[in-house]
C-alpha cells in the first residue's frame, strides 16, 4: 500500500498524519509526504533568479514538512518527503499517480459538506479529481 499525505503544516493536515502514524503502524505501508508551494506572482518571479526561487520554495516546504516529518518518526513510520509547485489539487492528484498510491489521505478544513461545496475546498477538488480513495481526516 503506498499512502500520499498533503501536508501544509496547518492542525487539519497534521491530524491526516496523526491518522497515519495510529493506522499504519506496523504496516509495510509506504507513506509520501507531499508539500505543494504556489508560483510566486509574476511581478515577483520577473526580478527574482530562478535559482533563489527554487531556494524559497524548497526552505517554505521544507518548514511545512517538519511537524509531520518528526510525527512520523515519532511513531516510527518510514516515509518520503515530496515538495512540488502548482495548482495545490492537481498537484496532489498528480504526484499521487505518478507515484503509484493507493489511497490518498488528505486533513478537513473543518468545514460542513454544503460550505466546502460552495467554496471548493482543496479537499472537495482532491475528492473530485483523485482516481484513488480519498480519506479525509478532521
């Protein structure tokens, strides 16, 4: 079983991974921790290098990991890190394909069905757009 957890390090995202650590202990489950960054707006990236961009966005990811990262050792859970830039949805869809998962184990923003509907939440488009289950976490 290969599990992907989006992770921006909000409570909602870390719960996902508190639900990992408890149902996945001592499985041979391979758990990805994926952190998706926004493109900087262009009036920024047009006078920033590419190469400090790359910089921002992999410290930003790498700062959004931690908790999640030290949650999962904690509980001694095997994992490997991803951060990727884009559209935050379809970049979790995406690398939850490419990497072969099975399941897809997103945090809830808390929200009731008709408000997420209403305001198409990331988890409501991962829950649309995934060809994988979709477990969400409050």
């Amino acid at each position: 079983m290969k599990i992907l957890v989006p992770v921006d390090g909000s409570e909602p995202s870390l719960h996902a991974v508190d639900y990992i650590a408890k149902t996945f202990a001592r499985t041979d489950a391979e758990v990805f921790l994926l952190n998706v960054q926004h493109p900087l707006p262009s009036a920024v990236s047009d006078f920033v290098g590419e190469a400090e961009r790359h910089a921002y966005h992999e410290e930003e990811g790498r700062k959004a990991l931690d908790g999640a990262r030290q949650r999962l050792s904690d509980a001694g859970i095997a994992h490997h890190d991803h951060i990727a830039l884009g559209s935050v949805a379809e970049t979790i869809v995406r690398h939850a394909t490419e990497l072969g998962c099975t399941q897809i184990v997103i945090g809830s923003r808390g929200l009731s069905p008709l408000p997420n509907l209403l305001l198409g939440s990331t988890t409501t488009r991962v829950l649309n757009l995934a060809e994988v289950p979709v477990t969400v976490v409050k």
